[in-house]
C-alpha cells in the first residue's frame, strides 16, 4: 500500500494497477493442466485494458471468477459457468486449492500465451498464495514520451523498486519486432530514395536539354557560371519541396478515406488471429516528406547542372 500510494504521487502517473504472477496446476473433470495465472484488481484493469478480445461471458467482477485463453478453455474443456480448481503453493510451500467459475474465454493471437494463461482476482490469488504482498505495478502514464522522467522519480523515491519500460520488459516479441521493423523500413526507405532519385536524375536532365539553348542564351548576356548554376539549384529544391507538399497532401487524403479503417494484415508467425494497422502521420513525417524530396532533387541535379553549364555557349545555342 505504501509504495502505491507513492507511485501514485508521481508526476505523469494517471493510475497503478498492482498484479501478482504464479504457477498452478488447474483441474476440470478428469483433465490436469499446467498454467500461468495472473491476479488482477478488475474494476480498475478493465477501465483501462478494453480489449481483452472475449469469446465467450465477460471479464472478471468477483473474487470467485477466473478467465481462462482459448486455448486453454479449448484443453479442458471448460465453457463459461463452468467450475475450475486451482491447485499450488503458497509462498510458505504448503499446498492449497481454489475452486473458481469460468466467466470468460478471451484470446489475444499469441498462441503460446493463450495455450496456458488465466486471470482471476488480486484478492483470490493473495488468498490462494497465502499472502498480501504485490508481485508488481503497471502503470498508466499521460504518454510514452512521459516514461523518462517517471522512471527517473520512482528511482528516487523508490530505489528498491525497479522501473522498466513496456519494450524493454517484453523484448521477445515487442522490442525485437521493432528493432527488426524499423530497420527493414530504412532499407525499404533507401531503396526508394535511389529509385526516386534515379527518377528525378532522368527528369532534370531531360528538362535541362531541352532548356540549353535558353541557358546559352543567358550565358551570352553575359550570366556568370555560378550564378545560374545556383538559380538551377534554388529551382530544383523548390521542385523538390513542391513534390513533398503534393505527396503531404495525397497521403493525408488517403489516410482520411481509403485507408480510415486500417488494414486488415493475415496472421504473422505465431499469431493465430489476423489483425488491422492503422496510420499515423507524426509531425516529424510532414518534416521529411519535405525534406527528403529537397534534398534528392538537389543531389541528382548536381551532375546534370554542371554537365551542362560546362558545354560552350556556341554549343548551349546550337541545341534543339
């Protein structure tokens, strides 16, 4: 309670939700299985995590509800208002048991996960360890930007307790999932970069062929090198933006109509359930979108430009 009620008190800390974890043994009929269960306090967990994906009754109100994964209703047998015991250790060792009635069968794609776990009450699984300690906090914060100077206070008021972040307490699948994602998403990103600037390389100096005469024009007028060099440059950044602008505004059309709803993605490896992303355009996107075009119309312009600028003005004036 003590160290709630100081989590609580913590800046950007919205709410605590205190678990227990532990092994048993759950038994229906004839049928023995192993499982992992989690104690929960419901009226705060099911405030917060909505979508807890139920097949079958609802999530846990009493001390004497237990929901079970799929998979693991599916291996006993066990339907929603059916009895279920729990068989363990307290943490003194000695063996205990809790009968419980299924209210729920849930599923949350991970295979492994729904093949053995359950939850019940934070009360019935103290009563079933024979204690009134707390394995662990979740927290709910204002935001994942938030988490940094959270974790540095529960450090300082708490040094006995420690704060590890969502992607680092779940590396197996969530962090190394990113890691491999985000840099599957720079190699595609890079491969799409020299395959537009390939692109705009054709465009400008097929467009700059056709403007030699023009440019041998201005060069016998008497227009220094550098100078239209710089001009030609100035033209293809703001070619370049002007393409991130329309691109900002094709992406922000299809987000808002075609692709609304998300896109519904078929099952990865592991996953039993098929699953929809959504889209979500971040401040830093527009930022690159008008950056990145600047930058590779400038770099592909570069050789082309200077090709150019190098040819006689004799020559400049006889093109067509």
């Amino acid at each position: 309670a003590g160290a709630e009620k100081q989590l609580r008190a913590v800046p950007s800390v919205q709410e605590v939700f205190p678990r227990v974890s532990f092994y048993s043994f759950l038994i229906k009929g004839g049928v023995t299985l192993a499982g992992r269960g989690e104690g929960i306090v419901p009226e705060r967990e099911n405030g917060f995590f909505t979508a807890m994906n139920f097949e079958e009754g609802r999530d846990l109100e009493s001390p004497g509800d237990v929901i079970l994964g799929k998979g693991l209703a599916r291996s006993l047998d066990a339907k929603v208002g059916d009895s279920v015991t729990l068989l363990g250790q307290t943490v003194s060792g000695q063996l205990n048991g809790l009968d419980l009635r299924v209210a729920g069968i849930f599923h949350t794609g991970s295979k492994e996960f729904d093949d053995t776990f359950f939850r019940i009450h934070l009360s019935a699984a103290q009563s079933f360890l024979d204690t009134q300690r707390v394995e662990h906090f979740a927290l709910k914060t204002t935001g994942v930007e938030a988490w940094k100077s959270v974790s540095a206070e529960i450090s300082q008021k708490l040094p006995q307790v420690d704060a590890i972040a969502f992607d680092e307490l779940d590396k197996v699948y969530y962090r190394n999932a990113v890691d491999f994602l985000r840099s599957q998403f720079i190699f595609i990103r890079m491969i799409i970069l020299v395959v537009v600037a390939l692109g705009i390389f054709n465009t400008i100096a097929a467009g700059l062929l056709e403007r030699a005469p023009e440019v041998g024009a201005l060069r016998a007028n008497g227009e220094s090198r550098s100078r239209l060099y710089r001009i030609l440059i100035f033209e293809n950044v703001f070619l370049g933006i002007l393409g991130g602008l329309a691109g900002i505004l094709a992406a922000t059309l299809l987000d808002r109509t075609l692709l609304a709803n998300g896109i519904v993605m078929p099952p990865g490896p592991g996953i039993t359930r098929s699953f929809r992303i959504m889209l979500e355009i971040l401040p830093l996107h527009y930022t690159q979108a008008l950056l990145l075009p600047a930058i590779v119309a400038v770099v592909a312009s570069i050789w082309p430009v200077s090709r150019l600028l190098r040819r006689p003005i004799t020559s400049l004036l006889s093109s067509h």
